[in-house]
C-alpha cells in the first residue's frame, strides 16, 4: 500500500504493538493524514488483517468521517472494502475496514503499465462497483491508485469509500461525473503508467502536447483504438473526441465491455510494451456485471430479457409490426445470420454512426452494443435524415421477421429496408417501427428477398444524459436461405 499523504496535524498517540478495543492489534504504520495515521493491523479475535485508522482526539475531523463510513455500510458490494467497526468515543478514536487482498493498483504499476485488455476489464469491473455507489446515493471523490486493488482470484476491491472524502472535505457539485473522470484517470494510469490529473499520485504526469493531455495510444504504441478511445471521452468529455460523452460509472462500464474481447483474454496487444502481471494467481476479469447495464437502462424488462436470452430463447417486450402476411403465405423460417454490420449513413458506409462499434449488434452478446452518436435533439440535431446499421447477407435471401433489442428508453423511429445494393436510394421500407425501445419485432407485410439489410433510424430516443442517441444490443433475423 502506497503511504497516505504527510500528516497535517498531531500524530494520533497509538504506536506499534497498541490494542484496540481488545482486539485490533496495530502492525506496521502506512502513513499519516490530517489528524489520523492509518496501519496494517491484526484481528486478534478473528485471526484476520484488517486495516486501521486511528485519530487524535483534537482532530476536525472525527465526527465527519465517522458519519462517511457509516454512510458507506448501506452500500453492500462485495467489490467495496466493507467497514468492520468504528468508535469516535475510544481512545484513540478508530476506524477498522477490512483488508483487501493483492495489492493496490499503485505497486502494481512499479512494474509496469498493465496489459490494456487486463486494465479495461479491472476498471470496469471498478465502474460497476462505483454505479452502485451512487444508486445509493454516495460517491466516493477521491479515487487514486492507491484505491484501487486487484486480488490473486480477479476480485477487484475499492478502499476509502465515505472516509477519505470526509477526511479531505472533498466535494463536487457533480459527484457523478467526478467519479467517472476519477475512474478515467486510473485507466489511463493502468494503460500508460502515467497520471493524467493534477496532484501527486506517485506516478509520473502524462506529457500535455499542445496544453492537452496526449492521448493513452501516443504514450504507449499498441492500445485498441476502442480502449484508447473509451478513456479519452471519459476523461475529456465530446469536445475533444467527437464521440457520446461519458458521463456516469455505469455507462463506463457499458463501453469498456463493448470494446473488452469475449474469451480469454490474449497474452499481450501487439506493439504493446511488455505488460506485468497482477498478483500471483490472478484471474481474468469477466466483463462486468449485468446490473450496470441495467442500471444504464433503467428498465426492469431488460432484466427479463438478458435472462431468457441466457437460456437461448427470446422475450418479445413490445412487438410492432407492418400487417402480418396472409395466412396462406406460411414461410418455414429459420435463424439466419448476417455475415457483417456496417455503421450505415445518408452516403452510406462512408459517414455511419462509430463504425468500429457495429460488429457489437450481431455478435450474439446483449452485453455488448453498437450505438449512434449522440445528438441535441431527436431529429439528430438537423444534421441528417436519418442513421442506422447494415446487414449484409452474403447472398439473398428471404427474411420474415427481425427481432432487436434497443435500448430501454421508448422514442425511437425505426425502418427495416431491404434490397440488392448497399445504397439508401435502392433499400426499401419493408417494415416500420415508432416510438420503440426494449426488444421489438419487425416483420415485412410480405416476405422480403434481399441481400442487404437496413435498420434505419429516422427519430431517436433521449438518453439518461439529456441528449439523443440509438443503441442496438443485439439483432435476430428469421427467414429462409
């Protein structure tokens, strides 16, 4: 663990080998801060290490920090270090959180800059966490990678929740997006091995080429773009990037899954400078946990949706539809899978909505998701008609119904166009959608042969931001080869 900050005030009298409350026994002294110094401190009760912090009693600071970690014990996430007990009246005045295993992200960057991969999933898995902490209505302001700790099993653990911006007196009009920029400094470290933000974080500060801070891929060759790209819009916000500003942990979370690889993981990014390890026995993260998406949504239908999903099957939430078919006009459908998606514009593939995320809306994972830009109004701020994704078959072939899981928030305008040629003018309406959002279904009047198809945006639904923008989680076609 990375020493806490010069102390400011007295030092709190409590020396190595002190009991406290007869049980937790001090260790080994990690620093000092404001009035309080924090220790390695053994559970002799339980036979456990737990963490310590202990004040003077002349310290401003006591009440306003026990008042934070009791905030912090409503949030229960096995991802947050959990406070185990607290006594503003012993003396000393103490606090006792549990101790996290592995080891904070701050020694592990003595070696190294982590694999991109492997940070993208660990500061997502982070971003989660933190989604939680503000449904609850805390946040956590003071996030450093001293915070953060990554464990020989993959855990990931965030520490000094409620305490250190209480003992800071940190506070933010935006607790939210300070968190969210928090979290986007400690990617960008987990890449770079460098620190973006103002302050000591006892790494050296990334180079500002132009009064701007360089981009994760110029200091170290190799990083995804889209991994690159996820870091410096939330970091930096639209007006750098181009792109949807990131505004919260759990839409964080959402992009880092999209653009973090299904599987194992790869053993490094090619051009990337060798990447240290975690840990002793660490594991790959997962992609972070559902409920961020959920969370990002805010509709509880998605939640029954991933879950049939998971069984193989399909939940119809809101079904619109073109009139059916005749009844004589009986198709033996079957699943039919599209060989590639394309971003698709007004001029085509040229100027379609982040391309480099289409492949997210077919690959069968409703974790993962394909998006529009974002826009200031429904009618895509009067810059387009329209926007949408591209289907390409491979080969004509006959589609009767198209399922699609959007985004929770209702308002979206949807065409399903079908043709031969991957131009706007030669893809017909076959099929319409309004005001959709969950999973609908789209089925032509009749039976449609074609090569290509077109999911075509004509209105777009708001978003949790204020904005506009789409978002396509998966896509499911039936019909005939």
């Amino acid at each position: 663990m990375k020493p806490a900050q010069p102390a400011s005030g007295p030092e709190p009298d409590a020396g190595q080998g002190t009991l406290l409350a007869g049980r937790y026994r001090l260790v080994e002294r990690l620093g000092e801060q404001d009035g309080s110094a924090e220790w390695r401190a053994t559970d002799e009760m339980l036979a456990r290490t737990v963490t310590v912090r202990v004040f003077t009693r002349e310290s401003p600071h006591v009440a306003r920090v026990m008042a934070g970690a009791r905030a912090a014990c409503r949030v229960s996430d096995p991802r947050l270090a959990r406070i185990f007990d607290a006594d503003e009246r012993a003396e000393p005045p103490f606090i006792v959180t549990g101790w996290p295993s592995g080891a904070c992200l701050a020694d592990v960057l003595t070696a190294g800059p982590l694999d991109p991969w492997q940070a993208a999933r660990v500061i997502a898995e982070a971003a989660d966490a933190l989604a939680a902490v503000h449904e609850a209505g805390l946040a956590h302001l003071c996030l450093s990678p001293a915070c953060l700790w990554c464990g020989p099993g993959g855990e990931v653990t965030i520490t000094g929740l409620g305490i250190l911006a209480a003992l800071t007196e940190a506070q933010d009009g935006d607790p939210v997006l300070a968190d969210t920029r928090g979290l986007a400094r400690l990617l960008y470290a987990a890449l770079t091995g460098y620190w973006p933000g103002d302050g000591s974080a006892a790494l050296p500060p990334a180079a500002r080429p132009g009064g701007r801070t360089a981009r994760p891929g110029q200091l170290r060759p190799g990083i995804p773009e889209g991994i690159d790209s996820v870091t410096c819009r939330a970091l930096s916000g639209p007006a750098r990037e181009g792109g949807p500003p990131i505004l919260s942990p759990a839409q964080l979370a959402i992009e880092l899954a999209a653009v973090t690889r299904p599987g194992p993981p790869p053993g490094s990014s090619p051009g990337a400078a060798p990447a240290p390890t975690l840990p002793s026995g660490t594991a790959w993260l997962p992609p972070p946990r559902s409920r961020a998406i959920r969370r990002l949504t805010g509709l509880t239908a998605i939640i029954a949706v991933l879950a049939v999903l998971a069984g193989g099957g399909w939940l119809a939430v809101r079904e619109l539809t073109a009139p059916h078919r005749p009844s004589g006009a009986a198709v033996a459908a079957q699943a039919l899978t599209p060989v590639s998606a394309t971003a698709f514009g007004p001029l085509g593939g040229s100027d379609g909505d982040n391309p480099e995320l289409a492949r997210l809306a077919i690959d069968g994972s409703p974790a993962t998701a394909w998006h529009t830009q974002w826009y200031t109004t429904a009618a895509f701020g009067n810059l387009k008609p329209g926007t949408g994704l591209l289907l390409d078959m491979g080969r004509p072939v006959t589609i009767t119904s198209v399922q699609i899981m959007l985004g929770a928030i209702t308002g979206a305008d949807l065409q399903l166009r079908a043709g031969d040629e991957p131009v706007l003018a030669d893809l017909r309406p076959v099929a319409q959608a309004t005001d959709g959002g969950g999973v609908i279904t789209m089925r032509p009047a009749r039976p449609a042969k074609a090569r290509y198809l077109l999911l075509w945006f004509t209105r777009l639904p708001p978003d949790s931001s204020g904005t506009f923008e789409a978002i396509i989680y998966d896509v499911r076609l039936h019909g005939t080869p």
